[in-house]
C-alpha cells in the first residue's frame, strides 16, 4: 500500500514484485528467473517504484523475506537495472565499529568488504538483511547505506575486497550474540578414530540442530550451537554422542555469548590476537572458546553472558585508544 501511495505522489509506474520476484516450491529465490522478469517491466517504463519484502512462489502465493527482506529487494532491483550503486535508507548513518547500545559513541566504519559484511551481520550487527549483498556481489555494485533523517551523511559503503581503500585500522568492527551452548565431548585417541567429527554432526543433524562452531583438540571435540536449538532436547543428545562414539565424556555448558573480530588487515598485522586476549585478561574476562578462520578474516571468542557488555568494551578500547 504505501509503494502504491508513494507511486502516485512521485507519477511514477507501480511494479508489483508478486509478479517479478519469484520463489520455488522450496521457497528458495529463484534469482535469474526474477531478474528477467524485472528487467523485461524496466523497459516499459521510465520510472518505478517497487514494493519490498515480498514476492511468490508457484500459484502467485504470496511468499515474504525473511524480517529486513525489504533490504533483500532492493539489493535485487539494483542488479536489475545495472545500477552504479545500491543505496540503502534506513535510520542510522551506517555500521557502527561496535554495537552503541553497548559502547559510548562508537566510531562509524567508512568502508567495509562484502566478506567484513557477512561476518558483522551474522554476530549479530543488523543494520542491513545479510542476505542483500548475494545479489549484487557477484557484479560489484556497492551498497551504501544512508540515514533517512541525516542525508548528508555520507553512511557506510560496501565494495568488493578488491576495491577497500587503505584503512589504517587494525580492525572493521566487533560484533556478537548471546544464547549459545557448548557440547565437550571427550575420548583418548580421538584424533586417530576415522568419521568420529561425522558420527557425533550426524546426531544433530538428526535432531535438526544447527552447529555454529567446531573448535576442537587432540581427544577433545566442541560443538557450539543456540541454546533454543537444543534446550528441549539435551539429554537425549548427550546419550546419542556417547551411543554413537562411545565417548569417555560428554557434557553442556549454557550461558555462552560468542564476540567476533572482524577486519581484513589482522591477517596482515602482528599481535592481533593478543591485543584482544589481553584485553579480555586485564578485565578479568574467562575466554571459554577461541575460534578463527582460515582466512584470518575474524576471531571468535566465547565468554560467560555476564561477561558480553564488558568484553565487548574492553576488545573496543584496546583498539581505539
């Protein structure tokens, strides 16, 4: 309805997306499909306006994004019209390098990569839909994201790795989420029983829970995963890993809140991980889980929840003296 308001007001065409962005039985998008079908509507018009959130899938059943899908449309408009940039208007002027609900007055992050992007928005920085940027990733259309009431500002731009400019900041942001559980299993020879990872994902797996992290060592294994994943069924996943690798012990700790790192030069730069778990040791803050990529892109931390506010303060503050 207000798509329709706001075409009238403007005198441009209204384009329904019921029509034009299309879903699959699985209510999986159905991305080339849509852009056809947006581009061949493009072409009769001047100018549009469309609304978001939405689309169909087969019987035009009205089929929605996710919450913040709106962000989704947009990304997928932008590719269909070959656009030089997406902009994207909410009410902050940007990323944030840390959550500001939680940090006095953060600094604002200027620039930052698809990849910095995924990492932020998946720990928990939810300025924009995670989902956005596979549209116009693979063509290289930056996202900038504006402020509604500050247009001026110039908001925070997304680009292609590729095309970051220099940033003498070690990192891009913190970011992080509360409610995780850890599962320690333990067994002596672990290391040298083939398809033990296997059999202990397959009883989650079973039991549709969803692993966010495997930090392991020798004979310990770790498997970390939400707590409203798990929280109903806990004992019945316990006895499942022991039945399934006969492991010597199985146990829960709740109350976890995973912090992650994030940013493209601490790969490059010397002591990162050590400026963060000094910070944490200074403010007397247990790290109960330490988990980094391959990549060197993020470092992962698990703390106690009554620890989160504070951890996040202290990684924040030993970057930004």
């Amino acid at each position: 309805m207000s798509a329709k308001v706001l075409a009238k007001k403007l005198g441009y065409a209204f384009l329904d997306t019921l029509k034009l962005i299309k879903f699959n039985e699985d209510g999986e998008l159905q991305l080339e499909y849509s852009l056809d079908l947006i581009r061949q509507e493009m072409q009769k018009v001047k100018k549009a306006v469309f609304p978001g959130f939405y689309g169909s899938s087969p019987g035009d059943v009205v089929k929605t994004f996710t919450r913040g899908g709106s962000d989704v449309t947009g990304a997928i408009i932008a590719r269909a019209a070959g656009a030089d940039v997406y902009e994207n208007w909410t009410d902050v002027s940007g990323f944030m390098m840390a959550d500001p609900r939680i940090v006095d007055s953060p600094k604002k992050i200027e620039c930052l990569s698809y990849r910095e992007l995924r990492e932020l928005s998946y720990m928990g920085a939810n300025v924009l839909h995670p989902e956005s940027i596979f549209p116009v990733r693979s063509v290289g259309i930056p996202i900038n994201i504006k402020n509604t009431f500050i247009p001026d500002d110039g908001g925070t731009m997304i680009v292609p790795t590729s095309k970051l400019p220099e940033n003498p900041s070690v990192i891009t942001g913190i970011a992080g989420q509360k409610g995780f559980t850890i599962i320690l299993i333990e067994k002596a020879m672990m290391n040298l029983e083939v398809g033990f990872v296997r059999k202990v994902l397959s009883v989650l797996e079973y039991e549709n829970i969803n692993v966010e992290h495997v930090p392991s060592g020798i004979d310990t294994l770790c498997i970390v995963v939400r707590d409203e994943d798990i929280q109903n069924k806990m004992q019945k996943v316990l006895d499942k890993i022991r039945d399934a690798v006969g492991a010597d012990n199985v146990e829960i700790h709740s109350g976890l809140s995973l912090i992650a790192t994030v940013g493209h030069n601490m790969a490059s730069r010397h002591g990162t991980a050590a400026t963060i778990f000094g910070a944490l040791a200074r403010s007397n803050i247990n790290i109960r889980m330490i988990d980094q990529g391959s990549s060197e892109l993020n470092i992962i931390v698990g703390v106690d929840t009554f620890d989160y506010e504070k951890a996040i303060n202290a990684i924040y503050h030993a970057f930004n003296k």
